[in-house]
C-alpha cells in the first residue's frame, strides 16, 4: 500500500504552542543523545575488535529508555522511539552505496532554522489534529486545529510537527489504498519537458520557472543579506541585537515566500502532465556537476531541476504512469528532431552551445546543416526525447536508473 503524505498548516493556541516547543527540544535531546550512545558503542566495537558490539537501533533505543531521568516521563515517549528509528535510518542511508548524497548523521542544534518531532500517535478528526498526551504531563493538551482537512484516508502513520519562523506545520503519512490503474486510448500519449534555466519547454509550451514575483522577492532576500552582513562586520562578537533579529525574521519569511511559489509551481505543473499524460519524459540530468560552476550555481539552484524530478517521480509511481529517463548522454540538444543529424565538435558549425554554433551565434536557434531545418533549440530538445521514449518498448521498467 502507497504512503502519501499531506503538509498541512497548524493554528496552535498559546498552551499547545508551548508543549510542540517542548517537544522539539526533547527530540533535539534524543537524537544527540542517541548519536552520542552510537557513536560510543561504535568506538568500543573497534577497540575490543568485537563486531557484536556495533550499535543498533535496538540498542541505542534501550539505552536511552533505561537512562531516563523523571523529568523525561513528563513528555511523549513516542518522541525518543522515533527519533532513534529516524537515527537508525540515517545511519542505514549514509552506509547505502545507492544513496552518494546522503549525508554522516551529525548533532542537532537549537538554532537550525527548521525544528520538529515525529509521533505516531497523532490522530485526525474534521480539522483538528490531537497528539497523545503522557500521564505525567502539567500541560491540559487540547486539540491543534488545521488549516484544512486531511486530504487522503487511511491509516495515519506518522505526524511531523514542523517550525519554520512563527508559523507551525503537520506534515501527516497515510497508508492509502492503491490506485487502480488508468485506461488510456494511446498508450504512447507521451509528454517531455526539456529543462532548462528559467524554464520548462514541453509539448505545450513553457512554463517559467523564475517569475517576476520571485525576482523581486529575491531582490529583497539580497537586501536583507547585505544589512546583515554591515551588522556583523561592524560588531562581530555582539552582533544579535533585536534589530538584528527582527531583520533576520524578516529574511527567514521572504524565503518562506519563495519556497512556497516554486512549491506551488513545481506540484501544478508536475500534476498537469501525470494527469493527462500516459509516458512522461525527462532529462537524467548530472545537477552536481552542473553546480561547480561557480558562475551559473545560483541560476540552477533557482531553476528547481531536482525538486521537478522529484515531484514527477513520485506521483508517477503514485498513478501508475510510465516514466522515461533519458539517458544522461542522450544528445537532446545536438541531434536534429528531423532528419537525425548529430552535431559533433568535428561536424560543420561545431556543437550547440550556450552561444550556439560557431556560425550563428544564436542560443535559441538549432540549425540543421543536413536537411536545412530551422528550429527552437527547446523544442527540437523536447520532439527528441519525444522519440527517444516512444523508441523504448512496452514492457521497459518504470524507471531508468
């Protein structure tokens, strides 16, 4: 059974904005006690060359829970157990050779930006949300009322309580029934979208990625990021004052502004074309490589490459949708949409660059010096990988790796 997860905003009032604030500091205090423990278990293994004595889940969990001072049977246990099993799973993925990116789990701190628990005795009722309430507790729990009801229904596996500045959100797992899967007319209805800086080019046109609005918020965030910068350069060692504050929340919410336009964008858009598209098409793109280049890091962090795919990968699994990857050295841009031609660094013109050819300087133009075509460089990307997945047969897996 597929899990989906709805992120939803919180209205807490005053007494459960204190107990939520109290249990992310107590899920700071398992996760750094519990990479503590692990991190000791894991030594001792080493010195006594004992590989009975590597840590696990299991053990750090019954550590915690046999260490516990009184104070901690105040606050949900729940808390530690999914913290260590968070801790467990970080551990799993940073050791998974499948997983490069995945990250040495390190110690938390109470000024990250982003803090939250895990529960998995949250239950849902209409638009409240009620978390489960220790015996020992001082605080009178009360039901968190939501900014609209939960979108799927199921069993609710976990609720994450998130801060971000002064605004709270549940980010809430359901184990949903699977979907039955569609009927299409054209089982090669096939949608590509040709990522690029700025913009989507597919089928149907191009979606802009980087709207006036974001630019002026953007803008604004570089503003923000020069005043702090003079603060901190005239005053060093003192420099958290409360005018230093207050500008620094006044950045944390232009970027909460930004976050939620490419979140909207991203999920419409991703929606859009598994909705009406049997096979979409994608660019396999290498975005780490991309981003060592100095120049152009702050343009592709903005154009949203990763979050896109994401966003399409997972809801193509969801709809049972047949998902193309086209292979990283695929020549989407190079090859032309007509006749096939490739253009090489040896070839008449030379390859297409961000400059274009070496004949006509013109980024937006692909020329095609065999059959004569004269076309959009995205659109003659997007007919490409248009082909390039109508070329694979049925039965091909879901997605290439």
């Amino acid at each position: 059974m597929p899990i989906k997860t709805h992120k939803i905003r919180l209205y807490p009032n005053a007494e459960m904005v204190a107990v939520i604030t109290e249990l992310m500091d107590y899920n700071r205090f398992c996760w750094n006690k519990g990479l503590e423990a692990w991190n000791t278990m894991y030594t001792e293994s080493l010195l006594m060359k004992n590989k009975k004595l590597r840590p696990s889940g299991r053990k750090v969990r019954n550590e915690l829970v046999k260490s516990k001072a009184d104070w901690q049977h105040q606050l949900s246990s729940r808390v530690l157990q999914t913290a260590v099993q968070r801790l467990h799973q970080a551990w799993k993925n940073f050791f998974n050779p499948k997983m490069p990116d995945a990250h040495k789990p390190k110690f938390h701190s109470k000024r990250d930006p982003k803090q939250s628990f895990t529960t998995d005795r949250g239950t849902v009722s209409g638009k409240f949300l009620t978390l489960d309430q220790p015996h020992e507790t001082t605080h009178r729990f009360t039901k968190i009322k939501m900014a609209e009801t939960l979108r799927f229904t199921g069993e609710i596996k976990t609720v994450t309580i998130t801060k971000r500045g002064n605004k709270f959100y549940a980010s809430i797992t359901v184990s949903v029934e699977d979907l039955p899967r569609p009927v299409f007319t054209n089982s090669w209805d096939i949608v590509a979208v040709d990522v690029n800086v700025g913009h989507f080019s597919w089928n149907d046109g191009e979606v802009n990625t980087f709207t006036p609005r974001m630019a002026a918020l953007h803008q604004r965030i570089k503003v923000y990021q020069k005043q702090l910068n003079r603060k901190r350069r005239d005053n060093p060692h003192h420099f958290r004052s409360k005018n230093y504050q207050r500008l620094k929340a006044k950045l944390n919410r232009t970027y909460e502004q930004v976050y939620a336009l490419q979140d909207d964008l991203i999920h419409q858009f991703s929606h859009q074309i598994i909705r009406d598209y049997a096979s979409p098409c994608l660019e396999d793109l290498n975005v780490r490589a991309m981003m060592m280049d100095k120049k152009k890091v702050k343009s592709l962090q903005r154009s949203l490459f990763r979050r896109f795919r994401t966003a399409v990968e997972y809801k193509a699994a969801w709809h049972h949708r047949r998902l193309v990857l086209a292979d990283r050295f695929y020549p989407s841009t190079q090859r032309c949409s007509n006749c096939g031609y490739v253009k090489t660094a040896e070839s008449y013109g030379g390859k297409m660059t961000l400059q274009g050819d070496s004949i006509y300087h013109q980024h937006d133009v692909y020329r095609c010096y065999e059959c004569g075509l004269v076309i959009n460089r995205d659109e003659n990307a997007v007919q490409n990988l248009i082909a390039y997945a109508a070329g694979l047969p049925p039965e091909w897996a879901t997605i290439q790796r």
